[in-house]
C-alpha cells in the first residue's frame, strides 16, 4: 500500500490484534470485557456522493457532487452488537434478543454519545465516534457508482430488508420482519457487512442540503433539528437501502430498527 495511504499509528495501543489480509486490507480488534469488534482501515479518496438524475427511485436530496475524504479512517465491520453494547453500557435496550450478535437497536443518537463517553473512558486513546454523512457513503459504496454495493439491485439474500416491495422492478423476496446476526449476509468489497438494512446507522451530521460544488471533508451544517440515519432497514422497502438514501431523526428519536456503527479517530 502507498505510505500516503497508510494510518497514522499502526497498530494503536487498544488494539488487542492486528494485521493485514489480503481480501480487505489493514484491520484492528477492540476487545471489550471479551467481546471483539473488528475496524477496517479505509484510506483517503475521492467518490461522487448522492445520487444521479437517471438513478431509479432516488429522492431530490441526493443532490450529486464530488467529495473528497483527505484522511483515511477505521470503521467498523459490523454494526454495534447488542453483546457490545452491555459489554460497556451494561443493559440491552434492543427489541430483538433472539442472538447477542444481532445489531443493537432502539437506541437514540443521545444514546449513542452516551456509549461513545462510557468506551472512550475505558481506552482513552480510541478517540471512537459516530462517521460522517461522508465517510458512511464513501464505506458503504466501497468504490461503486451502482444504486449498491452489489449493483444495480439486491435480493433479501444479500440484504435484509422487506422482500414484498423490491427496487426498480425486481423480483419479490423473503421478509424476515426483525433483525439478523451482523456478519449473517455477504459483505461489500471492502468487508464492511450490512451497510444496507438490517438497521438504520446514526451519523455524526446534522441533516441538511448537499453542496452542487466540489467539497473536502464535508461534516454537514453547524445546527440543525435532525440528525443523519443512513442505510435503510429490515422493516423498509428495498429503495430505502440505496447507498445514497438519506433519512433522519431528531436526536431523542428511538426505533426497533435504528442502530449504528463505530467509527475511530
């Protein structure tokens, strides 16, 4: 990998593991009270963020316009499990307990930032955080201009969303109507699994209009009422998945499908 594109301090003192694969690249392990989380290093790039007029279903918030990420970040693969959440919160809000590795849900982003001070004050190097509006794109299209990840389309064998209702004429499929365990379904090409459905993700940024011109870095407006949900959910139609989909919630907001992933640094 170029030097340029490496992070900044590798491996991190929190890191329990570490390496490289060949399949996705760099990775960490967080591990807390037992329960692993893996981080994939994604470095600095340049994508087209929204969604093209020709893009089928799309919403006139998707305004297209080039960004560029200038450093690199973790992520995390999965989205939080509900076994991470009472690792470090030490109760489950979740509706869905059939598993421990289903996705936390029914959290809040107040919630969240709750989370994020309760983890950073057991590493206090870790500096975890929810990503931007920006950085979740850029993870979830992992170098694809496609509708998803996978393409043009889905199917629920890829995705866990409401089969009834497919995009742009697909075929009808399989309607789980709850959550499934995070690593259930095939992952993008940069091994991140579910950033479409399964649940919604909190992002950092307040909700607001997009930029027509060229932007560095962009985190969204200095206020606002609503914060970014992104990815679409297992109770939604397929269209809501799309990686340039946008939704939102105020802050308290709390849902059986709204969850979220960590981000570093």
């Amino acid at each position: 990998m170029n030097p340029a594109l490496l992070p900044p301090r590798f491996p991190a003192p929190w890191a329990s593991e570490w390496g490289e694969d060949r399949a996705y690249g760099l990775f960490m392990i967080l591990e807390v009270n037992g329960v692993r989380q893996w981080f994939r290093w994604l470095p600095p790039g340049t994508f087209m963020m929204g969604s093209s007029e020709t893009e089928a279903e799309r919403y006139d918030d998707e305004t297209q316009h080039q960004v560029t990420l200038t450093k690199g970040f973790w992520l995390a693969d999965t989205a939080c499990t509900q076994v991470l959440w009472q690792a470090v919160m030490g109760s489950n809000p979740s509706r869905f307990q059939d598993n421990p590795d289903n996705p936390v849900e029914t959290v809040s982003w107040d919630d969240v930032q709750l989370f994020l001070e309760r983890l950073n004050a057991m590493f206090p190097s870790l500096n975890a955080r929810l990503p931007s509006e920006a950085e979740w794109e850029y993870a979830c299209r992992a170098g694809e201009n496609t509708p998803f990840s996978f393409g043009d389309n889905i199917t629920p064998e890829q995705v866990n969303y409401d089969g009834n209702y497919p995009y742009a004429e697909g075929k009808k499929g399989l309607y789980r109507g709850k959550t499934v365990p995070v690593k259930s379904l095939p992952s993008n090409r940069w091994g991140l699994y579910e950033m479409h459905g399964n649940v919604y993700e909190w992002c950092a940024d307040w909700f607001g209009d997009y930029p027509v011109e060229s932007v560095p870095d962009p985190i969204g407006p200095k206020q606002g009422v609503h914060r970014v949900l992104r990815g679409g959910s297992w109770s939604r139609l397929a269209w809501y998945t799309r990686s340039a989909n946008r939704s939102r919630g105020v802050p308290g907001y709390r849902d059986l499908d709204i969850g979220f992933r960590l981000a570093l640094g």
